[in-house]
C-alpha cells in the first residue's frame, strides 16, 4: 500500500470537520484494487449510507447535483440520476453512490497491534480511545493505547481518560497525526503519521528513535523540552510533520522554487514568524545533544538555504540580542557627550574651589 495514502487517512482522522473521515468512491477509485481491498478487508473503511450528492461527469464543470431516483427510459427501472445544466437528466452509476467512513479501530488491525487473540481491545470511548493491552512495538512489549481527536475542543476530558486508564504505569499513546503538547511522564505519545510504515509484510508502526536524555535542559523558550519518555524541540513557533507532495505544491502555488532538493524522506517542518534564527539555535542544540534529527534546508524570507546555511544561522545572535546590541551602541555616544559635557564644568568648580581656599589660607 502507497505510504501517501495512509498518511492522508492518518491526517483525515484527526480533523474536527465531521465529514473529514467520509470517503466517497470517486476518491476510492483511484486508489488501486489492492489497496481498496486491503483497507476494506482490515475495517480501516467500513460502509455507510450511500450519497445523496456526486459530481457531475458529464460536463467539465464539476458542478455537484443531487441525486434522484427515476425510472430509465431503456426497462422502467429506477435508477440514479441528476440533472446537468448543460446535457440535462444524467445517469449514475450504483457504485458511485459507496462512500465509507474512515474507521480508527481498522488501523490496530491493519498493524496487527493485538495484545492476545483470546483478551479483545477495550473501548474507552467508542471511535476515541481503546486500551489495547500490552502490544509488541519494536522488539518490546508495551502497554499501548490508541486515541484519536486530541487536538479537539474536548481534548481535556479524552485525556483524563488517558490518564485514569493508565494510572502510574509506563505506557504508549499512538494517535493518528495531532499530538498534545503534554499529557504526563509516564506516557509517551506516539504520532502513527510518519511512523507507519507499509512493507512487503505488512503495515507496523515504528516507534520513533527519540529517547530520553540526562542532559538538564532548562526551560528556555527556545530550548529542548522533555515530552513523556522523549524530547521535544520547542521556540517561538510552531512545528508540523508535512507530506512533501503537499508541500511542494504549497510552495509552487506561492512562487517559491528550489525545495525539491530537500524535500527527500520523512519531513517535519520549523515555522516562525518572529525571529528566523530562533528555531535554527534550538534544532541545532537539539542535534548537538542527542544526535538524533538533521537538518536538510530553510526557506528565510524567500530565501532558499542549505543544512550548511542553517548552521551559520544558527551561530548568529537572535533577534534579541541584536536589538540590544544596537541600542547599547546608539546609547554610548549621548552617554559618553554627556559625561564630557558634564566633566567641564566640575572641574571649573573644582579649580575656583581650590582658589577660594588658597586666598582663605593667605588671609
């Protein structure tokens, strides 16, 4: 199964618009056989109530009608059909009219992450949040969760689950694409986005290769931050694992050339709007610490640079630091005229006061 498909279900799960996990067969069809099958046979999509609505392909102008049912002209059956401003009533046909819905509970059998064949998963929260039980992840055996909406408005409650089901207990939380900034020490949140990988055998979720540190990290704004059993890189901004393809066309849609190069493998992306230097400092100190993440490039004010760019960025002062330094500088110059000027006339009061007390002393 192609890695851009699963990563586009993953991302779909996690969005809040209620038709976000809906998949109509215009969509499915371009799939591939296989991997319809493949995600039909694992419950990763499951039927639901046929459309009510589809695009019109009898004209280029892509317009959606609603669908009725009318007797066909041919044996007085009734069939679907719309009607088109510009070729009037048109046929559909019946398989055009599936649609499913993306299912979370289809990915723990997708990637086979069964603790038991005899002790089933245990729903939390149905559709939420299932207790999967200790599952083998990377050659070991963890008590794992999957959990989907923690980026929602009522993502506080859904962790409060988390946290009441897991009590102290070491444990891994694997959600579809958006992870909350903490949940507690002892759980580590794992984003399937990214970290699903399709083979030969299968599909097995990879644990990333972050581990803890000793390194004390204070808690600067940009700086590294401890996140459950791993780190994470934090500065005035925000951080997104993107697709490349999406990317890429984002960037051509605003002009923005010479990404291609870069845009190679698994890829997360830095964004700041404030200060271009912040995040290069804090992934930097992030590599010279735990060596576990490189840099490929950074696009700066329209600017595109390379790892080795980056690098010099990263040793350059913040935006801070250089404001200071040119206030101090534009402060030294008044301040130095001023205790010039003011050197004047202390010392013409020094030298009268040094007469005064001459003549006192003659008198």
């Amino acid at each position: 199964m192609a890695q851009p498909l699963l990563d586009e279900l993953l991302e779909r799960l996690d969005w809040s618009n209620p038709q976000a996990d809906i998949v109509d067969w215009d969509e499915a069809s371009q799939w591939g056989p296989e991997a319809l099958s493949l995600l039909l046979e694992s419950s990763v999509i499951v039927p639901v109530e046929p459309a009510q609505s589809v695009v019109c392909d009898a004209c280029y102008d892509a317009h959606v009608e609603e669908v009725r049912f009318l007797p066909s002209p041919d044996d007085g059956q009734f069939r679907a059909f719309i009607s088109c401003p510009q070729c009037g009533p048109v046929a559909v046909e019946p398989q055009r009219l599936q649609r499913w819905q993306i299912r979370l509970e289809g990915f723990i059998n997708l990637c086979s992450l069964v603790a038991n064949d005899s002790v089933p998963p245990r729903v939390i929260l149905p559709g939420r949040l299932i207790d999967l039980g200790a599952v083998k992840l990377d050659d070991m055996r963890v008590r794992t969760l999957i959990g989907r909406g923690l980026a929602w408005r009522d993502r506080n409650a859904l962790l409060d689950r988390v946290r009441g089901s897991v009590g102290d207990s070491e444990a891994i939380l694997l959600v579809p694409s958006e992870s909350p900034t903490a949940v507690t020490d002892n759980i580590r949140v794992v984003p399937m986005l990214g970290n699903l990988v399709a083979g030969d055998n299968g599909v097995r979720v990879r644990l990333p290769s972050l581990r803890p540190s000793n390194v004390p990290i204070a808690g600067a704004s940009n700086s590294l931050q401890k996140l459950g059993a791993g780190w994470r890189v934090t500065f005035r901004g925000e951080t997104r694992i993107v697709k490349n393809t999406l990317l890429l066309r984002a960037a051509a849609a605003l002009g923005i050339t010479g990404l291609d190069a870069y845009l190679d493998g698994p890829t997360a992306v830095a964004i700041t709007r404030d200060d271009p230097v912040a995040p290069a400092k804090a992934l930097h100190e992030f590599i010279r610490q735990m060596r576990k993440l490189e840099v490929k490039g950074a696009l700066v004010e329209g600017r595109v640079m390379g790892a080795a760019q980056v690098k010099g960025l990263a040793e350059l002062p913040g935006k801070a630091q250089l404001r200071a330094r040119v206030l101090g500088a534009l402060q030294a110059p008044p301040y130095g005229l001023v205790g010039a000027l003011s050197g004047v006339p202390r010392n013409l009061v020094y030298a009268l006061d040094q007469i005064r007390r001459q003549k006192e002393a003659a008198a």
